[in-house]
C-alpha cells in the first residue's frame, strides 16, 4: 500500500490521479489533499477518499470550507501546501500544482524525502540544479507525470545513459499546427485553448499552441535525464499517440505510445516499477491508420528557441523565461496582447536579464518574480501600443 | 571479448554479422564459420576474420576448399556444422542458416553450453519445446536476430511477463500488400522477390510475400517468450520502420524502430545487454514523414491463418506446417505451382498430418521429411493439373 498526498487535487492531473486511484484501492490510500480555492470539487473528493488532512491555499475559500466541518484536519495558506507535502507517512507527493506556485511545496517535499510524481514541470524549470540534487542527497525518485516524460523514462527503463545518443520529445504542434506564421498574430484565446488531443488545463493549452510548454518540457529532460541540451530533440507529431522516443548510440530507436490520455504516466509514476491493469483502453493502430512526423518551425514557434537559449545560458535564465511566459499568458488569455505577443515578451524579458547561478530556491523566486514585473510593464507597452493603433 | 561462431556466415545474415563484428574488433573474435558451398565468398572471409576452423556441408566443396589450402582447419558435412557449433572457447553461437538444416547445429551448440543469437528461426518452429527447455536447463541465453523478435526483447528489457498483454509483430505486408487476392494467383516469382524494403535470401523474400515469414515468427515469438498464442498479433506496417512493439497491461505500448538493416538487431543479439555505437544510421521520422497501419486480410493471406492452427495444433504440427511450406516455395521458385498454390500446399499436408508429441528431434526431423515428402506430392498434382489445364 503506497500512501500518497496530491498537491493540486481538483486540477486536470489531480483529478486523473484520483481515477487512477479508485481503480487501485488496494494498492494507494490518500493520506491528503491540496487545492487552490476549488471547495466544491475539495469537499466531494474528501467524502470519497477520506484524507487525514485538506490544504487550501486560499484562506477565504478554507474558511468557507470549514464553517461545512468535513471530516478531516483544514490547513492553509502556503504553510498548508507545505504541511500537505511533507506530511509524516507519506510514501510520494504528487506534485501537480500548476506553475511557479509548486515549486515550494515540492521542494519542502523532497527535503523531508518523500518520492515525487512530478507533473509541476515549473519545479525543474525553475530551479533543476537544485531540486535533482537535493533528490539525489536524500535518495528520492522523481517520477515524471508529463506523458513526454513519462514516455522517455519508460523507453530509458534504467538503461546506461551513455547508450543514449538523442531524446526525441513529440509535439502535437497544437491547435494551429496548420496555421502559418503570419496568421498566428490574431488568433483567439478561445482557439488557443482548443486542443486537438489533450483535454488539459488553459495555461499549458497556451503553452501548447505556442510549443513553449515542449520548449519547458526540453528544459524538464535536460534535469530529469541529466542530458546534454544538443542530445534533446523535439519533432511534430500530430496524432499524439508516440509519447516520446529515445535513440540509443546502435540506431535502435525505443518509443513508448498509446490513447493520449493522462491516466496513462500518472498511473506509470504511481505503480513504477511495476504496470498496473485497468488503466487506458487498447490502443488501435490499424484504426488510428497513420501516424505522421514532421520538423518544427522555429519561426513559426520561436518559443522553441528561447528554451534552447535560456538552457544554455543556464542559471537563472529558465526560470525567468517561465515567469515572464506565465506573465504573457495571462495577458494574451485576459486579451492584453496577441498571440505572438507571448514570445516577444518572454524574449524581451530574457534580454533584459542578467543571469545568476540559481543555487538557492529564494534566489529563483526572486529572478521569476523580477521576470513577471519586467514582463508586466512589456506587456502594458504592448498594450498601449495596441490601444494607440486602434486609435489610429 | 566475446568469441563466436557463425552459422550461415555468406548468407544476408551472417555477411551482416561479419559487418559488425568487423566495426569493433575489439570486442569480438570470429573462432568459426560454417558455410553450405559458397566457397569464393568463405576465401574471403578466411583472409579477413582468420578464423581457426571452417565447416563446409557439401563435401564436394570442402574438397574444392582444401586444394587451395587456406590457413584453416576444414571440416565437412554436417558432423563439421556441428564441430563449428560447439567449438571449445566460443561463447555465442550465431545460427543464420536458412531453413531446417539449421537446426541440429544449433540444437548442438545449446547441449554444449553456448549462448545463441538466433536467426534460423527453424529451430524454434520445429522444435521449440526441445530447445527452449535445453537452453533452461543449461542456463543458455538465446537472443533473437529476427528484427521482429529482436524489437520484443528490446521492448520488453527484462520486463515480467505477466505485465505483458500483447506482443504486436509488424509486416510489411511484402510486395504484394496492394494487390487482390484475385491478383495473387498470377504473380511470378520475381515479382515475389523483389521485397519493398528488406534485401534477404530467395526463401525469406517469398515468405514474407505470403506473410509465412510473419506467421513463422508468430510461433518464434510463442516459444521465445513463452506466451500464449492468444497474446500475439500481427499488424501490417509496410514501412518496416517500427519493428514490432508490446503493450502492457496498462495500456502503455513500447515499440523499437530503426531504419530497415539487418546490422541493428544482429549487433544487439552480439552486443546485449550493452549497445554498441557505429551500427545504423539515425532514423529520421520527419523525413520518412509517416508510418501507415492496417490489419492482415487473412483471405489475401492464408498462410497466417495457418500458423495459428498449427500452433493450437501444437506438437509436430508446426513443423509439418515448416516442412510443407519449404517444399511448396521451393517449388514455386522453380515455378512448378502458382504463389497461391504456397499455401494451398501447406494447408493440404497439415491436413493430411495426425500430430506427434514432438518430444525429440529425431521426431520432429521425422515429422519435417513426412511434410516435406507428402507436399511434393501434392506439388506433383498440382503441376499435373497445371499441365493438363495448359493442354486443355
């Protein structure tokens, strides 16, 4: 029986999780929750999984949670999210909070050495030297939960890592894959947000329209497998069904597939080592008929690049991509700026930024925070342009 | 070092083996080879690979051999296969001879001790009970060379079984996947041996024209990983790309891919469980652009359908299946029956067989020369009436 806390319960991971869970009874008991603000979605989770203790980060919302007096222990705030990771008799922490928001309660969980599921990629985004090597003083697994991730950790399966010449991540090239470069500039958030495979969350739906979230997952490998930047790839695959590929040094490619569904590496960093039944359906080739490949247009995605840019200059510089990324997300979903605005400014903010080595978690959050402030007063130029040319 | 054998060693196989083994001499040493009758080419070899014994099986061509007194023991006919296959100092035996010829040497080298890379996959049709039973008992490894087989092992990667719901076989579907079944009944055998995608041997190529090869290694597959035929498909994937694949009870499916040569697996089988580098080019997906799937018609392609009987059949069955078909190509070849009449062959002499046990191979030796005997009598009404049809 492996006993579990879940960071982020009644988000698109969190919840996934808890199916996975309640197929496998015998194997996972929940010993907590935690959530941002979503009571409504909390409180059904607690009555079906009975959760020792709830953390809410909000305190309006675990007010309201505990004047209904659920059964079960309310903490909150961010000491409640740390409370929740670094709970005694807990066995791994599923790290799913999206964004910056996870990396304390991550790295707290880590600290007080429970095993990661790893969804939060902003954790290693944001501060991988860090984080893997305090996983590696304490003895913790990271297991990745990104279906990229988890595909290439499958296909690794323990393997040398000098049999490795390249890893291979696929992009689903997102809801605009046939949409040129020039278009690009007046989609819409609610296009934006429709993606073709994956049913997910709207900050990494954007993300996936603009390939920045397989430009943080590049980020992510490099730390997860301890990989040199060149030996990470990234080609399109629209259908979604190859997760992720590994070439090994022979030319014998191994890649792991199936129903683009997330229950699939969740359940694979729940049960690792071994598989468990009754996950995803049987995946159907002969139906499926094809399945194509092609290379990704860096001008077209130049978020792309900019990982690869912020990877080799190093330090604090992926961390300040993410946050002024989270920043033009934001601002393109609340109509701000455009599309392709969300590079410019992640671009913009890196150039403004001198990088530091990134050695302290306090050190991050500052670089992430300064990106977001730099991004911010990018994104109100862009803005007022956009209002000055609407004049015009 | 390692130090081998090599069965079969100027057929397609053992010539792509040499190949290897000539790109890291420091890990491998050839001790021996074995040849039917290709002198010329063996002379070659002798100067390159120095081998300390040479067997030739015909001994007409021994004789031819030793006149030029090359520096190396000869011996000759089947006794000197076998003296090659258990060859004091070697430690893995490659066996890369076409067909059931190759099958007592092979079955020699395992009761002596000697690891296999297994090509001829003869020897698991017609005696896979015997040889994987002794390869058991004497703690012999037999590793598979088989592209196919090759990509489960890589798959699989020491895997529990039990984690296994199915190995998928890929097939090309040869040069006749776009053709009617109707078409089939006139093609000739050049047409038959110009394979899309792989250079093989002429027994081989219309084998995998009937999809025979496919369902041969369908029982390959049976006894080298020990699953119930229920737990193995075939899928048709005419770019021969992904090599075959195993999905697990999760869902989750892992497949291996390479570019189509034969050097990626026979490298494996010698190198395994390290990989080697210099073996294959890189594979390059967006080039290739797609990889297409559909299923066997298995009324275009009987001979599969066949090997499934057989194997529910079990005992002699499969290798009455082997010995027919044999003949039956043979006999296409030299254009006495039509492609159709291929499977039309085997299916009659399965018919005709009451299963033995299969317990020695004695017996299954027996068995094959039964099948092969009375499918040349079936051939012999078949070009009866193929004459008589003419006349008429």
């Amino acid at each position: 029986m492996k006993t579990l806390s879940i960071l982020g319960s009644t988000g698109s991971i969190g919840k996934n999780t808890l199916e996975v869970i309640s197929r496998h009874p015998d194997r996972f008991r929940v010993a907590a929750l935690a959530v941002r603000d979503n009571i409504a979605a909390l409180e059904e989770q607690i009555q079906k999984f009975r959760p020792d203790v709830v953390a809410v980060f909000d305190e309006a919302a675990a007010a309201r949670l505990k004047l209904n007096n659920p059964p079960v222990e309310i903490v909150e705030g961010e000491q409640g999210m740390i409370d929740v990771a670094t709970l005694d008799g807990v066995d791994t922490v599923v790290s799913a909070i999206v964004g910056s928001a996870g990396l304390v309660p991550t790295h707290e969980a880590i600290k007080s050495g429970k095993d990661i599921a790893l969804a939060t990629k902003e954790a290693l985004v944001m501060a991988g030297g860090i984080i893997m090597s305090e996983a590696s003083e304490r003895g913790v697994s990271i297991i990745p939960v990104d279906s990229e991730h988890s595909a290439v950790f499958q296909c690794l399966d323990g393997r040398d890592m000098g049999e490795v010449e390249k890893i291979v991540l696929t992009a689903s090239g997102g809801p605009f894959l046939n949409k040129s470069a020039e278009e690009l500039e007046h989609v819409t958030p609610a296009e934006a947000l429709n993606h073709p495979n994956w049913a997910m969350g709207n900050k990494i739906s954007i993300d996936s329209a603009t390939l920045m979230n397989k430009g943080l997952e590049v980020i992510e490998a490099f730390w997860l497998f301890n990989v040199p930047v060149e030996k990470i790839g990234v080609i399109l695959h629209p259908q979604s069904i190859i997760h992720s590929m590994v070439r090994f040094i022979d030319g014998s490619v191994i890649s792991q597939m199936s129903v683009p569904d997330m229950k699939g590496p969740i359940s694979y960093a729940l049960s690792y080592p071994d598989r468990i039944g009754n996950i995803l359906p049987e995946l159907d080739l002969a139906e499926i008929k094809q399945l194509t490949f092609e290379e990704p247009d860096t001008k077209k995605y130049p978020s792309l690049s900019l990982t690869y840019d912020a990877l080799r200059a190093g330090g604090t510089m992926p961390c300040v991509l993410n946050g002024a990324n989270e920043a033009a997300v934001e601002a393109f979903l609340d109509g701000s700026i455009s599309f392709t605005g969300i590079s410019r400014v992640v671009s913009g903010t890196m150039a403004a930024h001198k990088a530091g080595k990134g050695e302290t978690i306090e050190e991050v959050i500052r670089a992430s925070e300064w990106a977001r402030k730099k991004a911010g007063s990018m994104i109100k130029g862009l803005t007022n342009n956009k209002k000055a040319c609407i004049k015009a």
